[in-house]
C-alpha cells in the first residue's frame, strides 16, 4: 500500500509543480450580460482607396458614420466593436495591418522612428466600453458604459505587439488599464522618470519591463507589483474571481501576478484603454480585446475549470496547480463546491474528460514526461480512481 501511496503523490507532486497545462480562463460573450467585442476587422491588404495611414480621418465629434479618427475613405477597415461594446476614443495615425493572431488583421500604429523624427503613432491609444449585445450607447465618453456583474467570474483579454524604434531609451509609457467609476487597475513602465511620466526602460537600461498598480485594500489606495519579464507580444489576461473578489493577471499561459485587489474597491469593469500615456513612441498592434464572464460560468461544464467548454490538459494543469489548496474556486479545481481541492474533483475531471479532443490522458502524461510514471494502458479513470480510493484510505 505505501508503493501505491508513493506512485500517486508522485504523479500529484509533479502535476502541482508543473505549469505546462496552466491557463488563464476565456472571455464569453454572454446574450444577457455586458461585455466589449473589439476584434478590428477587414483585409490588411486591401486597395481600396483611403486605407492608408495618412488618409482623412472623421474628427473628435465623429463624422460620416465613422468614429474619432477613423479613416474617412475606407470602408474595408472596420474599428468598431462587433455587437457588444463600442469606441469611446481611438488616438493615432493607426491602419488595419498584418495581425499575428487573427487572418482579418489589427489595430495597428507603425512607423514611429523614435522622438523628433517621424512620428504619425504617438501616444497611439484604443478605449471601449462595455455595452448589453446590440445596445447602442445613449451618449459618448462613459454614458452608456454597462458595468460587469460583481457577483460573476469575468474577463478581459487582448492581444499585442509593441516594438519600440531603434535609439529610443523611453520605451511605452502605458500599456493598459481597466476601470469601473476610477481604475481597477493599471499596468505601466517600471520606471517614473517625471511626474506621471514612466518609462518602460529600467535604469540600468533593461527594456519592456513594467509595473502593476493595484489596490491595498483602502479605496483608492495604490501599491506596486513589478512584473520582472519582458512583455513585448502575445495575450495578456485579467480574471476576476467572485469567489473571493480578487483579480489575476496572465501572460500568454503564464501567471504573473495573482489575488490583487481593485484600486478603486470595487470589481465592476466597464472600460478599457490599450496605450496612451505620455511621450510614448512605440510601434503597437492590438487585437482581440474582449471583456467577458467566464465561459459558460452561469452552468459550468463539471471539470471544465478555463471554462473553454472542454475538459482537457489545461483543466487537468489548473487542478494540478491548486491541489490541496482551501478557499478555493470552481476555476481553481474545485469542481464539487467543498471549498478544497482534492482527489473528488481529480475524479470529476476525469469523468468529464473531453474525448473528442484527440488526446487521451496517457497522451497528455507522456507530453508531460510522465508516462514512465504510469503504466499502459494509463487513463484518466484509472488515475482518479486510485486517488479517490487512497482519499478513502486516509479517512478512516
């Protein structure tokens, strides 16, 4: 019994040690809940006439349908939010150009070539605001702007690049915040090189470093996380969890900062920015922001913990790296509701485990470098029955 006991807490030290499966949760797009489905459409490579980066532009009030900013004679470019959401502001000389995550492009301001030199992007900026589906806003600026339900798992994600020109020393001022009434939260350079000037440059010269500023627990009050990675391209992720109101900040399927607090004591998200700040003159791509609840977070598929609607590897890594841990929520592992994570919900997961994605349990082990861990024919009944029966064991 005690080889048994062995085996299984080995496979369990290893599944809670690795990140490889972790990831952040998914936004949904819900028909009865607000949200922002920014996603910057059209064909990058179109001829069109007025597509380009110095074509008329409608002005701050807006013109001829078009939003502050858009490209006035280009219609095959479309910088508006899709059903949910809409446009507060768009600051820049952007385009659609070539998007690494999508095939109909992104939001794009290029051709900065550094401070005094050419300079159509500076301080490129995108807000939107969060709307009901298909509910056009009643005024401009926040009127309009529909909060996120506290009582339920949301999430904002986007996708990015930022390339800072050749020669410049200041890097990004601001890379994005969120806000309710004031900001939940702000990501921004590392470095406060004047009053409420940052640079994305350390001191000692190291670049793309920024900081989180999020909330102590006194309204209003700031404190400061540093994000010790470079952050120049890929999917950034916040989730908030009702379960215990506090938030998580993802890079790609890395988790950076977890269980921060709101700046502004309260989690209803109704906006967000991407760029802006000061004295910035970095090259920028967004694409795909979207501000949603968790994926069918009103009925959660048992297992499915990212709620990406399948029970797969990733669900597996997210239980892994909680296992064991209290106070803890359904997007955490805790797929029985008792508060802790443990052998019943391993048991869930593999219940539910989702076939039809291709990859079996033995797979996903052996992409782990754990098959030699468990012998053939391994499957996910096997696994959670053996821990189950060893939870068992230990109660009595």
């Amino acid at each position: 019994m005690k080889r048994k006991q062995s085996f299984f807490c080995t496979i369990l030290a290893i599944l809670s040690g690795s990140t490889i499966w972790a990831g952040p949760p998914v936004p949904f797009l819900d028909d009865n809940e607000p949200g922002i489905n920014h996603l910057f459409s059209g064909d990058p490579n179109t001829t069109e006439e007025g597509c380009v980066q110095n074509g008329p532009r409608a002005g701050s009030g807006g013109e001829a349908g078009k939003m502050h900013n858009e490209l006035l004679e280009c219609d095959n470019w479309d910088f508006s939010p899709s059903e949910w959401g809409y446009a507060a502001f768009l600051q820049g000389a952007f385009v659609l150009g070539e998007s690494p995550y999508s095939d109909d492009g992104g939001w794009e301001c290029s051709g900065n070539q550094g401070p005094g030199k050419v300079n159509p992007c500076i301080n490129s900026t995108v807000r939107g605001r969060a709307t009901f589906k298909n509910t056009p806003p009643p005024g401009s600026g926040t009127a309009g702007a529909q909060p996120m339900d506290e009582a339920k798992d949301w999430v904002f994600s986007f996708d990015f690049r930022i390339e800072i020109p050749a020669g410049d020393t200041f890097g990004n001022d601001k890379f994005f915040e969120i806000s309710s009434n004031r900001d939940v939260l702000k990501v921004r350079g590392a470095n406060n090189i004047g009053p409420g000037l940052y640079s994305s440059f350390l001191p000692d010269g190291t670049p793309d470093r920024y900081v989180l500023v999020h909330g102590t627990g006194v309204e209003l009050e700031e404190t400061l996380t540093l994000i010790d990675v470079p952050l120049t391209e890929g999917k950034m992720t916040v989730h908030y969890k009702a379960s215990n109101q506090r938030l998580d900040l993802w890079h790609n399927d890395t988790l950076l900062v977890a269980d921060f607090q709101s700046i502004v004591a309260n989690y209803l998200a109704r906006a967000f920015q991407l760029g802006g700040g000061g004295g910035s003159f970095e090259n920028a791509l967004y694409d795909n922001a979207i501000l949603g609840v968790v994926a069918e977070s009103s009925d959660p598929m048992p297992g499915d913990a990212n709620g990406d609607g399948v029970v797969d590897v990733a669900d597996l890594g997210i239980l892994g790296a909680n296992f064991g841990m209290t106070d803890i929520a359904f997007s955490d592992g805790d797929f029985n509701g008792d508060n802790f994570v443990d052998v019943a919900d391993l048991g869930i997961l593999g219940a539910n485990w989702t076939t039809t994605q291709g990859l079996s349990l033995s797979s996903a082990l052996k992409s782990a470098g754990l098959s030699t861990l468990v012998p053939e024919p391994a499957t996910v009944g096997f696994l959670a029955f053996g821990l189950v029966y060893l939870g068992r064991r230990r109660r009595k």
